[in-house]
C-alpha cells in the first residue's frame, strides 16, 4: 500500500461578505465560514470558527478517501 500526505492550510482572509453561522463547501473542495470584525479580534472565537471550519474539512476529507481507498481495495467475503 502506498504513503499518503496529509495537507492542511488555514487562512485568515478579510472580506465584506455577510456572516455565516456554519461552514460551507466551495466548489474547490475548500471551506469556509465568515466571522465578523469582533469575532476576528477575539482569540476564543477566532480558535471556535476555525476549529469548526477544520472539522467539517477533515470529515469530508476522510468520507472521500475512505471511499476512494475501498474502492481500490475491495474486501473479500
């Protein structure tokens, strides 16, 4: 069986979109969620949204690799 890399980039980009409460998908496989202006400059709330965001993203990371991984390796009866 092969080795994997796992990869995992965080960014912090201000934009005047609208907040969102929850993450969501983009068509690039990323995804996000926007804070406002007081939750950007709080530590806590900055940690809470990003650690939402991440959870979402490993979780379909790991459903499309598992998914991926059974399919080449089918399991025996």
């Amino acid at each position: 069986m092969g080795k994997y890399k796992i990869r995992v980039k965080v960014e912090f980009v201000e934009c005047d979109e609208a907040e969102q409460k929850s993450p969501m998908k983009q068509n690039d496989g990323s995804f996000e969620m926007s804070i406002d202006g007081a939750d950007a400059i709080s530590i806590d709330n900055c940690e809470s949204a990003a650690l939402r965001t991440s959870y979402e993203a490993i979780r379909d990371a790991l459903s499309e690799h598992l998914s991926e991984a059974s399919k080449k390796n089918p399991q025996k009866s």
